[in-house]
C-alpha cells in the first residue's frame, strides 16, 4: 500500500469524524425543537386560526 493512499484515506475518516460529531451534537436541539412544537401545538393552531379569521374579514 502507498503511503499516499493511507493518508488519503485516513483524512477522508478524519472529515467524516469531524462532520458525523457536528451533526451528532446537534440532535438533542433539534429534539428539544421538535417537542417543543407540539407542546405549544395548541396555541399555535389558535394563533394560525384567529389570524386566519382576521386575513378573511
């Protein structure tokens, strides 16, 4: 095996590393984003709703 294509490939494991613990760390706001759409699910359906009703008059 060239050395070339060792270090070639351990930067591609390397950006890919990088990239994966980006996305990794951002999955708990996305959850915690996510849960708290539908806590407030109600209060946004009243919101769309009365704003809604005002658009039609």
């Amino acid at each position: 095996m060239d050395l070339s294509v060792l270090k070639e490939t351990l930067g591609n494991y390397e950006t890919f590393g990088g990239n994966i613990g980006t996305a990794l760390k951002g999955i708990p706001t996305l959850l915690t984003s996510i849960l708290n759409f539908f806590d407030n699910f109600g209060a946004l359906a009243d919101t769309t709703g009365n704003n809604l009703d005002k658009l039609s008059s």
